[in-house]
C-alpha cells in the first residue's frame, strides 16, 4: 500500500500537483507508520508466549 501512494505521489508531481503530491506522501507515511506498529505488537507477542513456554 506504501507503494501505491508513492506512485501516486510521483504522478502528482509529475503533474505539478504540489498538494495532491503533498497528500500522497502524508498517506504513505500514516499507512507506514500503523503497518509498523501492528508488527512491533505481533513481535512482542511472540517474545511474551516464548517466555511463557
């Protein structure tokens, strides 16, 4: 999905769309920062059920 909104951003920019551009960056980097927060949680799951075993 990053990738998606990257390649929308670079076609923005193409155009010279400066806010449409903007906004695509702004996505990318949300949708980034959401993806790498559920896998920190799924990580710190599997550490917490090793040291229950």
């Amino acid at each position: 999905m990053v990738t998606t909104y990257l390649y929308h951003a670079r076609e923005a920019a193409a155009r010279n769309d400066g806010v449409a551009m903007e906004a695509c960056l702004q996505y990318a980097e949300h949708y980034r920062r959401i993806m790498n927060g559920i896998r920190e949680e799924s990580e710190e799951r599997h550490r917490q059920a090793a040291r229950d075993v």
